[in-house]
C-alpha cells in the first residue's frame, strides 16, 4: 500500500479514536478497552507510515523528535509544579 492510502487509513483510524475518546468523556459511554482498541489500530498505522516512509531512517527521526517533545513537556511540567 502506497503512502496516499496509506494517510487515508490513518485519517479514518484517528477520527474512530477520537469518535472513542469523545463518547467516553462528553457521554460516559464506552470503555477503556475501546480506547485501547482504537490506539493499538492508530499505533498500527503509525508503524506502516514509519516504513512507507523511509523505514529506519524515517523511524529514528521520529525517536528524536519524540524524545525532544518529551524533554519539553518534562520542563513545562517541571515548570508548572513551581507556579
């Protein structure tokens, strides 16, 4: 599967996790175990986008973006801990 149906995927499983996340909060329907069903189905397709494009690499990239968005949290968690 090519990237552009691949991105169509993706698009459809992230607006079932948020069609999950929204009835679980604003309704108080559904269950963690929906919830996990639509992230294992999200984290599936971010794993075929990591090969689609451009495998080790691509995934490496992404490991360091995670871990400096991460760090950045830490601050501002740390930050906001001292306000």
């Amino acid at each position: 599967m090519g990237a552009v149906p691949q991105i169509a995927v993706a698009m459809e499983e992230l607006g079932e996790l948020i069609s999950v996340l929204s009835r679980f909060v604003f309704r108080g329907r559904g269950t963690p175990e929906d919830i996990a069903s639509e992230i294992a189905d999200v984290q599936i397709c971010v794993e075929q986008f990591q090969e689609v494009f451009g495998g080790v690499e691509f995934r490496e990239t992404v490991q360091m973006i995670k871990k400096q968005k991460l760090e950045r949290l830490k601050n501002r968690l740390s930050e906001e801990k001292y306000e």
